[in-house]
C-alpha cells in the first residue's frame, strides 16, 4: 500500500505541473481498490508532495470488534481520524486501559467495553474512549512529576486521566480515604454495566456520554467493575468452557478450518445450544444465560460467529481468513468456547452488582 501511494505522488505532481488548469489529486491517482483504498487523509497527503516509509514500530494489534483483534499498521498518514488516540498508545510498550462507551445518537442498546488495545471506532457503535491514563512528550517542564513509563530515558510522560480532583470528590463523598484513582476507574465499568444504571438513564444514554453518579455501595461497584474488566481482558487465556464436540472421525489440524459457523437445525428450528463449527465438528451444550450477554447489539457469541469466518472483500479482493490468525489449529474453537465462557461469568458478575441506588446526580 505504501510503495502504491507513493508511486502516486509524483504522478499527480508531473501532472500539476504540465496541466493548465487545476486538477483534483483524485482525478489523477489510481483508485484501484485492489491496489489502495484511497481517503480523504491520503489524498491529502498526495496533494501535499508527502511521501511515506514504512515503520514496524507502528504495526500493533488493535481491538476491531468485540473480542475480535486484527493487526494495525498506526500512522496518521495513513489512518483518518486517529485524534487524541496517539496520546493514549503512543508506541506498543506503553501499556493503557481505556472503557469504551456506545456513542451519541447511537440506535443501538447502550454498550460498554475495555480493552488495552487501540480500539476501531466502530467497536461499540461510533464509540467514545476514556482512558486510565494519557502520555505526553517528555520535556524539561513535564518529566518534574512525571510518573514511570517504559523505562529509564523514555520520550514520553504517563499523566492520570482521573483527576486529583475527580479522586478528593470521591474521598469525601464516601468518607473514605482509600479510595484510590484505580478504584474509581473499576467504580465507571462496574457502574456502566449495572443494569439499574443503564434502566434508569436509558433515554439520557441515546442523547449524551454516560455522566458517573455517586451511588450507594462504592465498593460494591468497583470490584464487581474490576472483576468484569480482568474478565473481559483475559477472553483470550481464560478457561475454555466445557462444551462437548461432536465429530465424524478423529479430527486432523487441517479439520479445524473454519469456513462460516452457523446454529444447528433440528427439525427445521434454530438450536443455539448447538454450533455447527464446519462439516467435521459440531460444538453442543452451549448455556442459554450465555446468549444473554449482549454487547454492541449483539451477543458475544454472535460476534465470534460472525468475525471468524472466510471472507472475500468485493472491491479489494483481499481474503480475510482466519484460519491464518494462529499457529494452533484450535485457536478458534477454544476463543469460542472461552467467549461462552466469558459470557456466563459476565452475566453472574452482572447479577450479582449492588442495587444502583443514587445518592445524588452529581459527577
């Protein structure tokens, strides 16, 4: 893609130079989008003379849907509207958490997610982002209370994004001097997650960002809230669930190939206590309360279900096969079985968080 825009950009330059009239880069360039897929960033940039060099530090692994992770190649030469995203994963080594939030205007249910990976926009519906913290460029002004990064001599300076304020607020309000800055980001998720919350402020939820009530039961809120964080984090490593395999014969590495799962039929009729994972194997004894965690609209099974599958881009023809997406060949019937497995604790950590009492509105 690099070396294709760069061709372009003496090309529309040649072309300027002998044209008579004006011409639109657009007009010039090849859009082949087989080749490149051109915006309104590249575009930009071809117009402007810049020419581009690829860098690996900037090949990271991004969160593009739920519980779905592709590579990104991170430059703001090449990604529209990356805004403040660079000051909250500068480079690969610096660690972050951000909770993502359904955006406004949104017709779809209200959704909150975290990852510790940059995350697509359009992972919660036209997402918003809140950090834990934010990185800024080290200079003799900022690194005087700067906290530790990713080591001695490093180029940038990790800020708190939960303010001393936010902090004094919260010690006051509960009479508790330890409450920490961590607690109160787990508090947010574990809060955006109640169900009393999300009832209460259903309407205001469609219309404007989430505001962070001060409710009964702090601590009740930001356990419950670390406990789902760790969990949704970890859907990678954490226990499969126990789902039995049904299977025609003793299955090769090569069995595992996952063309599109889809529900078995009995009878005509959609079981989702089973999925038919390929023509070899059949995944049973899928929990119905496992369906019941819904993120972005859908389930977090759906999301697998629909992500993980062969796929040909029509005006790219890129293939998206994910069956290349690791060496194992059960990578991604464990990810499902632990994605049901995610699901069932979501929904037990949910049940179990403190009635949403509001105590004021304030935030």
């Amino acid at each position: 893609m690099i070396d294709v825009y760069n061709e372009q950009v003496p090309r529309y330059r040649d072309a300027l130079a002998e044209s008579i009239r004006p011409l639109r880069v657009e007009d010039v360039v090849d859009l082949d989008p087989r080749r490149i897929n051109w915006d309104s960033t590249l575009l930009a940039g071809a117009a402007k003379g810049r020419q581009q060099s690829f860098d690996a530090t900037h090949v990271v692994r991004s969160l593009y849907r739920p519980f779905t992770k592709e590579w990104l190649y991170f430059d703001r030469a090449f990604n529209s509207g990356v805004y403040l995203m660079p000051s909250l994963f500068p480079t690969p080594r610096h660690e972050n958490l951000v909770i993502g939030v359904s955006g406004i205007g949104s017709r779809i249910p209200f959704s909150a997610l975290i990852t510790g990976h940059i995350p697509e926009v359009q992972l919660l519906n036209n997402a918003q982002h809140f950090p834990r913290y934010f990185y800024e460029k080290a200079s003799a002004e900022t690194d005087i209370f700067a906290e530790p990064t990713a080591g001695q001599g490093d180029t940038y300076v990790r800020r708190d994004a939960i303010t001393d304020w936010a902090l004094d607020r919260f010690r006051t309000h509960y009479h508790d001097d330890t409450i920490t800055k961590d607690a109160i980001f787990w508090y947010v998720y574990g809060l955006l997650h109640a169900p009393g919350y999300r009832k209460r402020f259903g309407d205001t939820l469609k219309k404007m960002l989430p505001r962070i009530p001060l409710v009964d039961d702090f601590w009740g809120f930001a356990n419950g809230g670390e406990r789902l964080g760790r969990l949704h984090l970890s859907y990678e490593t954490i226990e499969p669930y126990p789902l039995p395999e049904e299977s025609t014969h003793k299955l090769a590495p090569e069995d595992y190939q996952v063309v599109k799962m889809r529900f078995d039929k009995v009878n005509g009729v959609e079981d989702r206590s089973r999925i038919r994972y390929n023509e070899h194997l059949t995944l049973a004894g899928i929990p119905d309360r496992a369906h019941d965690y819904i993120v972005n609209g859908r389930s977090a099974i759906g999301w697998i279900m629909e992500r993980y599958q062969l796929k040909t881009d029509p005006d790219s023809g890129i293939v998206n096969d994910p069956n290349s997406y690791s060496a194992d060949p059960r990578y991604i019937v464990d990810l499902l079985k632990r994605v049901v497995q995610v699901s069932i604790k979501t929904m037990e950590i949910i049940e179990q968080l403190p009635e949403c009492v509001m105590e004021t509105t304030e935030s």
